[in-house]
C-alpha cells in the first residue's frame, strides 16, 4: 500500500542505516501520486473524471485497464479518495485533493473500513464473489461511499462474472465499483457494457525522462543521458518497472548511475558497438563482424540480447528511412540519432526488411541452441552475406541492362521509319501488317553472323527457342499463341484472351535476332481458333488416359485397387511377339514394362 508520508519525507539514497530506523522505502511506493496532479502520461483520463466530477455525472463502475506500472491501482486509490471526500463543508465528491480530507489518510493507508480491495488472481470464485453481494447490502461505516476495487478483474471464473452482472447493472447508490486489469480482452462484455473504460496508456519517452531527473534531483542524485535512455527503454513505458530498474541502478553503481553501470545491469551490449556490428554486418565484413560479436561477448552481452539489440537497430534504422522525425526521440542516444540517420539514407527499404526478416528467425535459433553464441555468429554469417545479394527484381533488372546493352536489331514495335515492320493485333480477323518504307541500302544488323536455316515450320521455331534457351518465349509459343499459318519470314498468329500482346514484340525481335531477317507477324482476332500447343497437349493426354482406362486389363487393376488412378501413358512402337521358346520376358527388360 502507498505510505501516507509525503515524499520528501522517506529516507534519502545513500544515508548511513544509523541515521534511521525506518526501513527503506523503493522509489515506486515512495513517489506514488497520492491525486492526479502527480500523476504522468494519462492527461486524456484525467480530463474526462474531472469534468464528469465538476458535473456531477459520476458513473458507479469504472474499469481501468493497460500494461503493468502505468497507474490503474493508484488511480483506482485516487478515486476512492475522490469519492469519499469529506472537507469543512462536509461530504463533497472532487479531484482536489491537495487539501486532504476527513478519510484521505486511512484510504492512503489502506485500512479504511468502506474501501475494499480484492486481488482476483486470488479470489476467483463464486464464492468471493459473493461475499461482495452480500456486504453490498449494508452502508458504509463512516465514509460517504462504500468501494470495491477488484484487481486483474479478469481472473474471475465465469461464475463470478455471472453471480456479479446484476449487482453490477444496479448497484445501491452509495457503492462505487474499480476494476482494474491488464487483460481487457479476458473480461465479458457484459461486464464491460456496465462500465465506463478507461485506457491507460504507456508513459513517452520524453514524459518518462523528464519525471525520472525530477526524482533523481529529489534524492540528490544524478544520471547520463546514455544511462537514462537504456533505462527508459528497459522499461517499455512503464512507471514501476522504470522506477525498479532505477533503485537497482542506483544500488548496482552505489550512487552512481552511468552509463557502463546500467549497461552492465542490464546485460546490455554497448550501444556504439552494436552500431559497428549493424554496420559491419550491412557491408558484409565477415571477419569484422565476428570481432565485433566475440568482443562483445566478451564484455558480458547475452547471444540472444546480441541479436534482440540488432532487430531493435534494424526496426530504429527502418523507421528513420521512413520518417526522418524519428531521430528526434529523446529515449535515443546520441550515436543512434547521428549514425541511425546516415545508415537510413546509405540503406535500402528491402535491404532492412530482409534484415529484419533473418534476424527474427535468428532470435529463435538462438534462443533454442545448444550453444547460443555459436548460433548467434551463424546468424551474423548468414546476414553478412545476404545483405549484398540483389533482390529477385534487381537481378531481374541487371539482366535485362545487360540484354538491352547487346546491339540488336531495332525492336519491330518502335515507330521510327528505320523499322523493318510494324507488329499490332487487328479486329475482325483482318491482317494487320504493314510493311514499313524500305530503305535503299539496308545493312544486316549482323554482317559477320553464319547464316542461321530458318525455321520451316511452328515447331521448329519452338525448337529453335528451346535451342537458345528462351523459356520465356517457348512457353509463350507453347501456350499464348493459336498458330494460323506459317512460312519462313511471315507468321499470321492469334492470341488466346490471357496473353500480353506485347510477347509478339519480344518473339519478333528474338526471331531476328536468331535468323539475321526480318520477319513479319500478323495477329488475328479469332474466338475459335486452332488449339495452342500447350491446349493440344493436353487434349492428347485426356484422350490417351481415357483410352487407356477402357482397356479390360487396365480397368481391372483400376477396381482391384479403388484408391489407384492413371498417372502417365507412354506409347511406344509395336514390339514382335516372342517365339514360342523364348519363354517368359525377364521383369527388368525395359521393352516389356507397362507405364500405366
């Protein structure tokens, strides 16, 4: 419970323990806002009960909920205190509380008889529950309210919740119920309808900085800057666990709070050498990387906390790329916020998420490993190389330079006269080429190449793509392209409806290219066009499966084994029937086998 003494009063950090016979006090109990002019970070809250009590539209069921150490218990006391107020004038619910009233310091203390506190984690039953219905029947002893603060509300059985619901909706008008959690999402919504919420948020960075320097100059103490940001970053916004980690500062470097202490606390690594590290790692310095690592190990740093610190600089770095505004956080360091901000314009997008990708996977490599730090140097080798890869799109943009950077004959899809032909899909199935002006004396794009046979037939211009190794414009031919007619140097082709019509470019320029000639490709618009290649194909696989399964012998070993099923038909030529002598074919003669 908070102690009624004032804060200046509590025993100062570092006094001799002869000076006093009180105990000690932590920082957390010590500087309790006993009202909400003390209180940080929840000014949207504040606002809201202090013009609900000016007004005088105070609810009777409140439910606090948020992290652990932002203020849902002291701000339940504060309203017990707020309700139960009884000045010179009497009994007067307000948030003024700098004058303290008739039952402020018993409820501070918490021992007053009309302000009940239940932990739930605990008490989970219908039966505690119960207890509450029961006593709510009867007034309060000598306070205006009686008052039921229920903490982790959400560890209440289902019963409890149930047996408390009408209570709850219709209370007597002299009880106040606070609840408070940090599991808002475990608690029914028929309790939370009956409620009014308030959501407590984490303290800032900058709000938390500021508070912990007011307490130090309290205590007479003081911190570094580097040591007050790895502080208010342990703590994650939270109050009380920034006030722990500061008595334990404050005791680790007896008296002294910098930077080396907490960072040694804390199992820390230097924050400048995990920079290098980034650094290293995002140049691909193998060797410097594992110095950096090793180094740091050595200092003390934990493998995981080595690899959580290089995801936490990835996420910084990634963030400062994408607004440049968070380099003015004041929970940053002075090398994060100069070196963070030149590594965000050096670094690319993809390069960061990758990273961030990798060392997510590495976290949980290291936290499973036998031995952590060899997992964590893996982790760094496997990055190190990774970070100067190209991206699928980038090395698909370096081949294309470098296929664009070959001299070629000018593409038949551009329209300068220079052109050879002029490629375009026609409608009504009417030709749609026309064969540009020609030049006097045209060169061949390629005066010293062989002379290539051109292709006689559609087949054999998919040969030749298969002889050159583009995939790409096979599959096209094989699948895109209903052939209409052929002959050496034209081609009259149409286009199935999922076809990019800018594939007849790049097969017009690739036949050029392979033949030395020009050639010219006329695209029809035809609905029933002759099948593709690919369409062809699987007709013939359809037909040859369903013939093969009205054979007599393949249909009975199809029913003798229901869950069976043709997976491939292989034709081959008509073998000669044995002679008579030759007796039964040994099972490994391949002419033999059957390929059902």
């Amino acid at each position: 419970m908070a102690s009624a003494k004032k804060p200046d009063s509590g025993k100062a950090i570092g006094e001799p323990a002869g000076k006093s016979s009180s105990p000690y006090l932590v920082l957390a109990r010590k500087y309790r806002p006993l009202d909400f002019s003390a209180m940080i970070g929840q000014d949207a809250m504040v606002q809201t009960l202090s013009n609900a009590f000016k007004t005088g539209r105070i609810h009777h069921a409140f439910i606090l909920t948020g992290v652990r150490g932002v203020g849902k218990t002291t701000t339940a006391r504060i309203l017990a205190r707020a309700f139960n107020y009884v000045g010179k004038d009497g009994p007067q619910p307000t948030l003024d509380l700098s004058t303290p009233g008739e039952h402020c310091e018993a409820i501070i203390e918490g021992r007053h008889v009309d302000v009940i506190e239940m932990d739930a984690a605990s008490n989970t039953g219908i039966d505690d529950v119960r207890e509450i219905i029961d006593s709510v029947r009867y007034g309060p002893v000598s306070a205006p309210y009686k008052v039921y603060i229920i903490d982790e509300v959400h560890m209440l059985s289902r019963q409890a919740f149930n047996g408390l619901l009408k209570t709850l909706e219709e209370p007597p008008p002299y009880v106040k119920f606070i609840f408070a959690t940090t599991e808002i999402r475990k608690v029914p919504v028929t309790i939370l309808s009956r409620c009014q919420r308030f959501d407590l948020r984490r303290i800032p960075p900058d709000t938390m900085s500021t508070y912990l320097q007011q307490l130090l100059e309290k205590e007479g103490l003081s911190a570094d800057a580097d040591a007050m940001s790895m502080i208010v970053r342990a703590g994650e916004g939270s109050v009380r666990d920034c006030l722990s980690l500061l008595d334990q500062a404050i005791a680790f470097g007896d008296g002294k709070i910098t930077g080396e202490a907490v960072q040694s606390m804390l199992g820390l690594a230097d924050r400048s050498k995990t920079i290098d590290l980034f650094t290293a790692v995002m140049q691909g310095d193998v060797p410097q990387v594992l110095d950096v690592a090793r180094a740091l190990y050595d200092a003390g740093a934990d493998p995981q906390v080595l690899i959580a610190d290089l995801a936490e600089l990835t996420h910084l770095v990634t963030r400062m790329k994408a607004v440049a505004e968070t380099a003015d956080d004041h929970a940053l360091t002075p090398d994060e916020r100069t070196r963070g901000a030149e590594l965000a314009s050096r670094l690319s997008m993809r390069a960061l998420t990758r990273a961030w990708q990798m060392l997510q996977s590495g976290l949980n490599e290291v936290t499973h490993a036998a031995n952590a730090m060899q997992a964590a140097e893996m982790v760094l080798i496997r990055l190190a190389y990774a970070a100067d890869m190209p991206t699928p799109d980038e090395l698909i943009a370096k081949l294309s330079d470098m296929e664009h950077a070959t001299p070629a004959p000018a593409s038949p899809s551009l329209p300068p006269a220079s052109s050879s032909g002029h490629v375009s899909r026609a409608s009504g199935g009417a030709s749609a080429v026309s064969q540009a002006r020609a030049q006097p004396r045209q060169a061949d794009p390629q005066p010293d190449r062989p002379a290539v046979p051109s292709p006689q037939s559609f087949a054999d211009l998919i040969a030749l793509s298969e002889e050159h190794r583009d995939l790409v414009v096979k599959h096209a031919l094989e699948t895109y392209i209903r052939p209409l007619s052929f002959e050496p140097g034209r081609m009259r082709i149409g286009l199935t409806d999922d076809a990019d019509v800018s594939i007849v470019s790049t097969i017009n320029a690739r036949l050029q290219s392979w033949t030395g000639r020009t050639w010219m490709i006329s695209v029809d618009n035809v609905q029933d066009g002759p099948a593709t290649i690919a369409e062809t194909r699987q007709r013939q696989q359809q037909d040859s499966h369903s013939e093969a399964a009205a054979d007599p012998l393949v249909r009975a070993v199809l029913d003798a084994f229901p869950k069976s099923k043709i997976v491939n038909v292989r034709v081959r030529d008509a073998a000669p029937l044995p002679a008579p002598d030759a007796g039964f074919a040994d099972d490994d003669d391949p002419d033999q086998e059957e390929d059902i």
